[in-house]
C-alpha cells in the first residue's frame, strides 16, 4: 500500500514537471525578446488550462502583460499555486529551480503522449488533447460514459461490468468534449438498435418479457413475432469548467423510445412504429475533490436509484431487463449526497438519497374516465404519504485481480424505506359508515427492502450478482409486480369506498369498533447471478484483431412472493415466482459495431391455492416462454 503511495505520488510531481518544463522548452528565439511579440500564435497549453478553468480570462491577462518571458513564467507559477493546482513543496522544488524562461505567446513544442503519463493518470487541466473515450456499452443500461474507465492495454480487456452508479467523484476533465459551448463540455452518445424476436408464448403481446398475468392462452400458447428498433437511445454528457480546479461540475440528459406508443388520429393505423421518446435520465452533479483520497458528491435530478441499481445484468433485451425475474432496478427523480474515501487500494463510498416516493400502483376503480385522471397526474398513492423515500448504499470497492485490462472488483449493500398512503374523502366513506368517519380516513402500508450486489472481474471470467429481500417492491420490478393486500381478518359488515387516487378501502366491525381495515405489503425476495467469458481473451486473440470481441454470458434470476402473502390476496394472487435463464453470445466487430443474439427461458409458477390459469387450452401450474433475439447494435 505505502509502494503504491509513494507510486502515485511520484507520478503526479513527474506529471507536474512536464506541464512546466514543456513551458520552458520554448524555442530560443522567444527566450531572447523582453517584449510580448504580438505576432506570435497564443501559446496552446496556456489556452488548454483556461479551456479547462484552470486559467481565468483575468489570469491570461495577467500573464500576457508581463514585460519579460521571466516575468510570464513566474506570473503563471504563483497564479497555478495560489489556485491549488501545484503545492508550495513542488512550487519551491520542482517549478522554481532555474530554467529557460517562458514566453506565453510562443507555441508550445508537441510532446507524443506515449513519452507522458497515462491519459487518466494526467492532470485534468491537459486532458483537453487526450482522444475521445470509447462509446459506451450499448447493453449497459444508462450508458454512463462519465463513469471511471480502464487505460487502453495491450491486451484484451476483461469484461466489465454493467455500473449505472460510479463509485468515487467524477474526475475533472474526464471527458473529452465533442464540442463547447460558453464554458461548457458537450459529448452526445448513444446506439441503434434493431432486433427480431420470437416468443413460443407471448398472451399479452409485448414484445419484451413481462410475468404471466393473463388468465389464458389459445391452443399453440400465443406465439408472437417482433423487429423492433425502439431500443434505441440517445443521450449527452456535459461539463461545466470552474476555475477551482478541485471542482468537477457535470451533467447527463438521455432517453430512448421504450414508452408507449402515440394514440392520435393520424397514427391510429401505424401505432406500432411510433412509440415516444421517453425520459431515461437527467441530472447535474457536483464533486469536489479535497485530497487524493478525499471526495464529495451531490446529484440532484433522475438517476440510478441507489437501492438495488448498482448492479445490473448485461443482457440484449433491456426494455424490461428481467421485470419480475429477479433483477430489481429503477429510476428515481431524486437528491442525494455521498462521500469516497480511499485507504490505500480500497475505496470505500457510502451514500444517501431522498427520493421521489413511489409505489407503482394503478387505480383498481379503472373506468375510462379514472384511469385517465391518474394517468394525466400520475401515481399518488407515493406522494401522497406526504414524506420522502430514504435510500442509501455503501460501497467497497478494490482491484481483485491486478491483470492488465482488469477493472476494479466491487461489494455493494443498499437499501430503502418508504410510505404509500391513501386518502378517501368524507363523500367517498361508505354510507353505514359516515357516522364513525365524519371527515373522511387515510389508510397506508410500508415499503422497505435491502440487497447485497457482488461484481468480481477478472481476467478469466466476470461473475456479478445480487439478493434482495423486501415488502412491497412493485416500483422496483419485482415481488411479482404485488404491492399490498387488505386485511379483513376478524372485521363483520365489510363495506368499500374509493381513494382518491381510485383504489379501493375496506371498511368494517371490529366487535363493535368501526376500523378501516389494514393494509399489508406483499413481501418478497429473489435475485440474479450472472458469468460472462471474454473468449477473446481466454483464447489470446489479438487484441488488434477481428476476434477479440468475442464474449458470453450465462444467466439465472429469481423472484418470489411469499406464498402466506399471496393467500390473503384471494383469487387476486395466482402468480407465485417467476424465473429466467439467460445465454448471451456477442461478437463486437469493432468499439461502434456490435452483434448479439440471447436465447432465454423465462417461467412463471402458479400458487396452488387459486383456481390455476389455462395454458395452451389446460390448466397449468407453469407457464413457458422460450425466447430468441438477435440483431446489431450500433453506437456513436
């Protein structure tokens, strides 16, 4: 651990003295004039640091009005020490021994990069002239091209894994802008995808997995045929550049067209090619560095919930992404703040949200008119309990194997707490009833939940994973898309009134009190564990060559409802667990082109206490889709 200190930190003074003795390897000539030539072109690396807000307009001034090259060089030296960016012991050892002085408007000789440091090694001020990342992974959810990425080896990289949420602070400069704009960095991203997909049943007729919640199928089980190309996605990464170089200011916007589809008079004929673009992500974020080992993070806006998102499966299909087999993930609008700490090769990142509270529920009472309403104001049943979802996460995260092209390993432990509340007005109580309830009632039920995330790369295989455990996680895909049952045990003289958000409350006789009757989550527990190979590797193809990307993954998820909770539900709680089975192949032609094709068997069983559905014409305890998909993938 201290080799690797003391490592770092002579990288960084040899970093530090490049940037100035580039400065003063300055042609001779310009050593030899006193006076600023205004014929000269401005010098590039002082237009990189005030391109990267090391340098102010006010402080570029300053130095180009310097008398002598002496005077520039040293103008820049106290301006670079007083603004942090060098410390008074490299000022006094390394930039103020003697050498050949600097003349700000002289052009600066090209050093190759191959003789530097390592781009993410570089300080950020000098990553203007770094070449742009790699797109991002077109099966990643969310692509988060910001997130901490390997230097280029010489050998095939592992295979990484799918991280919606960074761990530690964005570094400064870390993206190379596609262009700017008044300050600010601006990297559009994105890929197209087109796909054809067979299902050997499919009775909703969506062209992406969901649990079995149709009461039959026909004869054959409703095979379906799809190409679909809604996957697709778009998206920009920005940078703000403030003159403190200890802050990092960024931002994402993205979306896709994986929403539902238009409904209007000139698309009521061709409804299955329109789908709307939707909102994935957008948030701003802010890091500040303190120390090498120090950072804090804010975000505020939609991002990665840090309950359960950290670690998600890398599959072709991602419209669903395993909804109600065991993957567990969402986007939240939320606010939150973390803190990284690095004690040598371990970082340890605990953080902590206030979310947009949520339960994804839709109105039982769903007439036309009903439905329209809730959909026209969205879910209320969240907001309505009147507090903030908490949710928080911690973080290990170290190298557990130190191969080259191997990414950091990573232990993740999250969880969250939160209310759903509903509120039946005095006009809405029952008519028995309106006695005991003069003024109307609210009625609620809890949400919580907690997982464990495992992601170990190495350079051999990939292995990630999760288990989660919980009450009423409908918002999060799982627990078989439940949410609440009604407790009526011991209650006489049930009556029913609508919530305003156009559920249904029961009312009853407890002896000879008048309750409103509880309600209870659904609780639930499941979750995933997937292995991918980089065959490329594995096999030692040239990482140059056309058979390095090559990669598979082999898949399994589960999620279950507790069966005691599905008993109360009545007719209501036929679907028990749902799991899947999931292989990938993937053959990337090159960093932009990328084919795929999964096969996967996704199962839902059937609780035994209910009348079972029909499947293929009879009653059945299970039902099967075996699914295929394939087609290419085209990032930018």
């Amino acid at each position: 651990m201290e080799m690797e200190s003391m490592i770092h930190k002579a990288v960084k003074h040899l970093c530090l003295c490049f940037v100035l003795v580039t400065l003063s390897l300055l042609p001779a000539a310009a050593q030899q004039g006193s006076e600023k030539s205004t014929s000269n072109p401005p010098n590039p690396l002082i237009q990189a640091l005030q391109a990267n807000g090391v340098l102010s307009a006010e402080d570029v001034a300053k130095i180009e009005k310097a008398t002598s090259a002496k005077e520039a060089q040293k103008r820049l030296e106290d301006i670079l020490l007083s603004k942090k960016v060098i410390t008074k012991e490299q000022y006094d050892q390394v930039i103020s021994q003697e050498a050949p002085s600097v003349v700000p408007n002289a052009p600066s000789p090209v050093v190759p990069v191959a003789q530097t440091e390592a781009p993410e090694k570089r300080p950020s001020f000098l990553n203007a002239s770094i070449s742009a990342q790699g797109p991002p992974n077109p099966t990643e959810p969310g692509a988060p091209s910001l997130v901490e990425r390997e230097p280029v080896q010489d050998v095939v990289s592992a295979l990484v894994p799918v991280r919606a949420l960074p761990v530690g602070g964005l570094e400064r400069g870390k993206m190379t802008p596609a262009f700017k704009t008044g300050g600010v960095g601006i990297t559009p991203y994105g890929f197209i995808k087109a796909t054809m997909i067979e299902d050997s049943s499919s009775p909703q007729g969506d062209d992406a997995p969901l649990p079995y919640i149709s009461a039959n199928t026909g004869p054959n089980g409703d095979p379906e045929f799809h190409v679909k190309a809604r996957s697709t996605r778009f998206g920009s990464n920005f940078e703000w550049y403030d003159r403190n170089p200890n802050w990092t200011i960024t931002g994402k916007i993205e979306g896709d067209f994986e929403g539902n589809f238009s409904r209007a008079d000139n698309r009521n004929l061709s409804t299955i090619r329109s789908s709307n673009p939707a909102l994935r992500l957008a948030w701003a974020r802010l890091d500040y560095k303190f120390d090498d080992n120090n950072t804090f993070s804010a975000l505020f806006g939609q991002d990665w919930t840090l309950f359960a998102s950290s670690t998600l499966p890398n599959m072709l299909e991602t419209t669903n992404l395993g909804v109600g087999f065991g993957t567990l993930y969402e986007r939240d609008p939320q606010m939150r703040a973390g803190y990284t700490h690095r004690f040598g090769g371990l970082s340890v990142e605990p953080e902590f949200s206030f979310d947009l509270p949520a339960s994804g529920i839709p109105p039982s009472n769903a007439t036309s008119t009903g439905l329209a309403d809730q959909l026209g104001y969205g879910e209320r049943e969240g907001p309505d309990s009147n507090r903030p979802e908490y949710q928080a996460r911690l973080v290990f995260q170290w190298r557990l194997d130190h191969a080259p092209g191997v990414p950091p390993a990573q232990i993740i432990f999250s969880g969250f707490n939160g209310r759903r509340e509903s509120i039946v007005d005095s006009g809405s109580v029952p008519t028995a009833y309106q006695v005991y309830f003069p003024r109307g009632v609210t009625v609620g039920s809890k949400q919580n939940g907690w997982d464990g995330e495992w992601q170990l790369p190495t350079r051999w295989f990939t292995l990630i994973g999760k288990f989660y455990s919980g009450a009423d996680l409908r918002w999060f895909f799982a627990g078989q898309l439940y949410d609440f049952f009604t407790d009526t045990t011991g209650l006489t003289g049930l009556a029913t009134g609508t919530s305003e958000d156009l559920n249904t409350v029961t009312f009853g006789m407890s002896g000879t009190t008048a309750v409103v009757a509880a309600q209870r989550p659904v609780r639930s527990e499941g979750g995933f564990v997937q292995i991918g190979f980089p065959l490329g590797r594995i096999f030692h193809a040239d990482p140059a060559g056309r058979n390095a990307g090559w990669s598979l993954y082999a898949m399994y998820g589960i999620d279950q409802a507790k069966a005691r909770d599905l008993d109360r539900l009545g007719a209501g709680g036929d679907r028990h667990k749902g799991t899947m089975a999931v292989g990938s192949l993937n053959y990337k032609l090159n960093k932009w082109v990328m084919f795929s094709y999964e096969q996967s068997l996704y199962t839902t069983y059937f609780n035994q206490e209910v009348a079972l559905p029909l499947f293929k014409g009879t009653p059945s305890r299970q039902w099967n889709d075996i699914r295929e998909e394939g087609g290419p993938i085209f990032s930018f």
